[in-house]
C-alpha cells in the first residue's frame, strides 16, 4: 500500500497545488515517486528474505475483496516502475515546461496517476 499511495495523493494535490504555488507541483510529485521507491527497496528487501507481503482492503478476502500481493516478481516491478518514475520526474522538468507552457501541471498529475496505476498492477 505504501508503494501505491504517494503518487496518487501526489496526482491529487498537483492539480490543488497549482492554484497557489505552481513551482512547488513538481517536487511533490518527486517526492512521491522518491517515497514510492524506497517502499518498494523495502518491498523487495522484504520478499528476498522469503516473505510474502499481502493486504487486504477492508478485510475481505480475495474473491469479494481487493488484495494487494507481493510477490519476488511483483516487488522487482515495483522497484523498476518508481525507479524510472523517479528519473522521469528527475530529467522531464525543463523539457515538459518548455514543451507545454503553462500545461506542466496536467502533465505532472497524469504521469503521477499512471505511476500509481502501474504500481497497482505490479
């Protein structure tokens, strides 16, 4: 759940940020991918000493509910997804500001919400 939860509150608060402190959207957003990574490093620390990590939503079981599951491949996406997220968020700042004049925000809350649409998936 930690993995998953940064970039979507990021992709949340981007699109509020923007309204007041515009320069501010694009470090909360590498925050949230920094946040996601270390996570998933855990994650992945976690499964390599044979541990599998689950949690479920509400406390339902799998067939009602929705279970999150990581497992030794699961955990090394993850650590892939938020590891180039990170870079991404790193390298496009100029590029995307110059490319998108006054549409960096829509751009840093749509890659953020896919990073954790990905991190769901993984």
């Amino acid at each position: 759940l930690a993995i998953v939860l940064p970039p979507w509150i990021a992709a949340l608060l981007v699109p509020l940020l923007a309204l007041h402190r515009p320069a501010r959207a694009r470090a909360i957003v590498l925050l949230a991918a920094v946040l996601s990574l270390v996570a998933a490093v855990m994650a992945l620390a976690s499964v390599a000493s044979g541990a599998t990590l689950t949690h479920e939503f509400g406390g339902w079981a799998a067939p009602i509910g929705i279970v999150f599951r990581v497992d030794g491949l699961s955990a090394v996406m993850a650590v892939l997804v938020a590891g180039m997220a990170t870079l991404v968020f790193v390298y496009a700042g100029e590029s995307v500001a110059a490319e998108l004049p006054g549409g960096e925000t829509g751009f840093l809350a749509a890659a953020s919400l896919l990073v954790a649409s990905l991190q769901g998936m993984s």
